[in-house]
C-alpha cells in the first residue's frame, strides 16, 4: 500500500488516519518520518481504504497490526 492512494480517501478519512498515526507514533515514541513511521501511515491507510472509518477502530486494528508485524520483523 502505498501513500500514493491517499488521494482516493476524504478529507474527513485523512485527518483521522493522520491523527491515528500521530498518536501511534507518538505513544511508541516512533518517528513519523522514520521507516517505521511510513510502514504505519501506509497501513493505517490501508485500512482506511479496506473501511476502519472510525478513529477508536482504526487506531485498535493498527495497533494490532503493527504489534504483528513488529513479533514477526524484530528490529534493533
């Protein structure tokens, strides 16, 4: 997924994946502009796309996708 398809989501859906993203990053203490920071914000769009409209929903589902992604691509 790439950001290259934020476009085909709304105003309203931008500003709640870039919100969630924020937040995301900031709890994890993961820079947004980091590679890590850029794997989110492509997924949280991605879900977007796939229909996690709401911000308390999207947040829940990246969370668990990305705690899966870390267990199965350990970093330093």
């Amino acid at each position: 997924m790439s950001l290259l398809n934020l476009p085909s989501l709304n105003d309203d859906d931008i500003d709640t994946v870039t919100t969630v993203v924020r937040k995301w990053c900031s709890e994890n203490h993961m820079p947004i502009d980091g590679e890590r920071g850029r794997n989110t914000m492509s997924e949280a769009v991605r879900l977007a796309m796939a229909g996690e409209k709401s911000a308390p929903m999207l947040a829940e589902a990246l969370s668990r996708h990305m705690r899966l992604d870390q267990f199965k691509n350990p970093r330093d």
